[in-house]
C-alpha cells in the first residue's frame, strides 16, 4: 500500500502508525527539543509522547490532526515530567540543627574580657566615655553625642580613634 502524497503534511492520511513515524518525526524532534534544552531529553521526550500517541492510534479518527495530537502529548508529557521533578528542599516543622562551634573557654573569655577593660580604662577620658556608653551602654552615636554635649561627628570621629588604638594594643593581640 503506497502513501498519499500531499502537499501538506497536515491533510495526509497516513495509513499507519509507522508512516507517520517516519514522515513526521524530524518535525516533531524540532518541536520536542524546543521544549527541553537537553536533545537526549527532547528524544525521550518524543518517544513517550509517540508511544501515547500509538496506544491511541485506533481511537484517533481525524488523522489529518495527528501532528496536534502529538504536539498536545508533547507538551502535557513535559508538564508532567517538569511537576514530577526533584525537589532537594523539603518543608519541614522543626529547624535542623546547626553545627556549632566548640563553646570557648570561659577562663578564655574572662581572660580576654579583662584584658580588654584594661585597654579601654588605658584609653583617653574623653574617648573612653564614648566607647563605654557607645559599646558598653549600647547607645547609639546620637544618644551618646547628647549625654556627652557634643556632636555626633565629634562622637564618630572619637571612637574610630579609640577603636584604632584597641587594635593596636599588645595586650589584645590574640595569640596563634
């Protein structure tokens, strides 16, 4: 049994399901690889969308509409596929635990805190009135400049020294 030739790919009567296979299938690859950008996806793709389309091969009656049918399996597949996804995120009801670090020795810590009063009490009067309400106090740069009767400028510029100098105190050099 021959063919018909057409003109038009869309009013063709294939007589079956192996013809339109052959006729159509680099037409339907170009639409399948426009839906994924993998082309190995794209032929696995067309394969399940035509291997919907053969088990429903008797029960299409209008076989001029089968490039839409299959464009319609194509498309609803990778719908599917794209829903069924991986999804490496999981909701959950109760927060995983973080790793933490090792608690530092509190002799460390005491150690530390009171070498670094010794440095602030090493400080100039006025810097260390703006360190201790700015850091101690928890004052912000506007608050401490009105406790201090000075600008916030002055309150800025005065700590950023007092900070520099902390840095640079041996006694605060931590130790490797």
């Amino acid at each position: 049994m021959t063919m018909p030739v057409c003109a038009s790919a869309s009013t063709a009567v294939f007589p079956s399901f192996s013809s339109y296979v052959r006729a159509r299938q680099p037409v339907l690859l170009r639409t399948a690889r426009s839906l994924t950008a993998n082309p190995c996806d794209a032929e696995d793709l067309l394969q399940t969308a035509l291997t919907k389309t053969f088990l429903a091969w008797e029960r299409i009656e209008d076989k001029r509409a089968l490039d839409g049918y299959v464009r319609r399996a194509l498309v609803n597949t990778r719908t599917s596929q794209w829903r069924k996804r991986k999804v490496d995120e999981y909701a959950c009801d109760e927060l995983p635990e973080r790793e933490t670090a090792p608690a530092p020795d509190p002799a460390e810590r005491e150690v530390l805190r009171d070498a670094m009063w010794r440095a602030v009490l090493r400080l100039p009067d006025r810097q260390r009135a703006m360190v201790v309400l700015r850091y101690y106090e928890d004052l912000s740069e506007a608050q401490t400049a009105e406790v201090l009767g000075v600008s916030v400028g002055t309150v800025k510029s005065a700590v950023s020294r007092a900070l520099s100098k902390l840095r640079d105190d041996p006694e605060l050099i931590p130790v490797a």
